[in-house]
C-alpha cells in the first residue's frame, strides 16, 4: 500500500464537497487499484449511512455514493490491503499513550494513522484536519 487514504479522503471521491477536486486531482492518471484497509472500507459505508441518517446527505445522494463504492470494492478499482491487525492495535497503543492526553486524538483516527504505519505507506490522504495533524507528527508525509 503506497498511499493510506482516509474516510474523509474517499468521501470526497464518492460525494461533492469543497474538497472533491482536490481528491480527484491527486488521483489523476493513477493506473493502480485503490489499496484500503478493511476498517477503511467499513468506515465508509457507515459514514454514507450515517449522514443519510443525520438527513446530511440527502437519500438518492448517499445510496448512489454507496452503490457507486460497492461497485469499485466488486470490480477491484478498490482493493482491501492486507493488514497486520495485532501490529497495527499495538502501534495505536503506542500513539493513544503518546499523544491523548495531551493531544485528544480519537480513537479511529489513531487506529488509522497506525495501519498506516504498519503498512508503510508513503502518503497520509485526509482532509481531517486533527487526523493530519496527528499523521505528521508521527512521520508520515500528509497529503493532498
């Protein structure tokens, strides 16, 4: 896995936002399937479900983004990486007692950051502000 995209990274591929240019820019002319982890996967059909829930994407908008994912997960336009799970736990371990108490990083965000990690991959892709933060510091270049 090169890049480690983000929930917030994906979203914006899948549903217009101030930041889907940008997403779809950085992916421009990428010839490889989009690597993601399970937790990735999952996190973002919950999140689609979720905002049609909250009434913050509207029903057609979040089943067409929902279909459309479904779809690039079936046909391998994106791929589930494999991931060193226990490594990863282990790793967000190290990071919540590093940096929560001083930092208030939650734990998704730090359970992210650390599959990336145990991945190696070269990029951190995120738009959450606080989840790029916490990338940089622990070494990862953050992108876009």
């Amino acid at each position: 896995m090169k890049d480690y995209l983000d929930t917030s990274f994906i979203l914006s591929l899948y549903l217009l936002d101030v930041h889907s240019a940008k997403a779809a820019a950085h992916l421009a002319g990428r010839n490889r399937p989009l690597a993601v982890t399970a937790l990735l996967a999952f996190e973002v059909e919950q999140a689609l479900e979720l905002a049609m829930f909250r009434k913050t994407v509207a029903p057609v908008q979040g089943h067409k983004a929902l279909s459309d994912w479904q779809a690039d997960l079936a046909s391998g336009a994106v791929e589930i990486a494999g991931t060193d799970w226990p490594q990863a736990f282990e790793e967000a371990r190290r990071i919540a007692r590093l940096r929560t108490v001083t930092e208030g990083h939650r734990s998704l965000d730090i359970l992210h950051v650390a599959a990336a990690l145990v991945s190696e991959a070269e990029e951190f892709l995120s738009f959450d502000e606080r989840q790029r933060t916490l990338a940089r510091v622990e070494g990862m270049r953050v992108k876009p």
